[in-house]
C-alpha cells in the first residue's frame, strides 16, 4: 500500500538497499513506541520520480539485500 501511496506522490523508495535485520528492528521500535524511527530508516532511500507498477512490483519482491535463496514451497530443503 505505501508504494502506490508513494507512487501517486511523486516518489519512490528503494527497498532493495534498505538492510532487512535493520529494517525489521526499525518496524519494531516503530510499533512498540510510534513515532518517526521508520520514517529515520527509510527516508534516505527515498528518491524523486515514480517507476511503473511492474517495476515496484518487481522490486518489492526483493529480500532486503539477502543472498541466501529462500527454497521454493515444496521443495525438499534437505537437497
């Protein structure tokens, strides 16, 4: 929902950079006392412009700059 919301405004983040263990921490801190630690983590990796809806959706699947491959449902993990 924030992506379209920020789409229609003018902008756009760049979630893909944003580390996720910091990300997450930050979404806690967030819920447990509101107030602007999200908006602190985010707003650097705010830019000017909007992208398509294909190109957020793309980019919203990324995994936070992880490298390991999460396996795929019902796959065996055990290889």
């Amino acid at each position: 929902m924030f992506a379209d919301l920020s789409r229609r405004a003018g902008f756009h983040v760049e979630w893909e950079a944003i580390d996720k263990d910091q990300f997450l921490e930050a979404l806690t801190r967030e819920l447990l006392e509101p107030g602007k630690m999200l908006d602190e983590l985010v707003l650097p990796y705010s830019r000017e412009g909007v992208l398509s809806v294909d190109k957020t959706a793309s980019r919203l699947r990324v995994n936070f700059k992880r490298d390991e491959v999460a396996p795929a449902p019902g796959s065996d993990e055990r290889g």
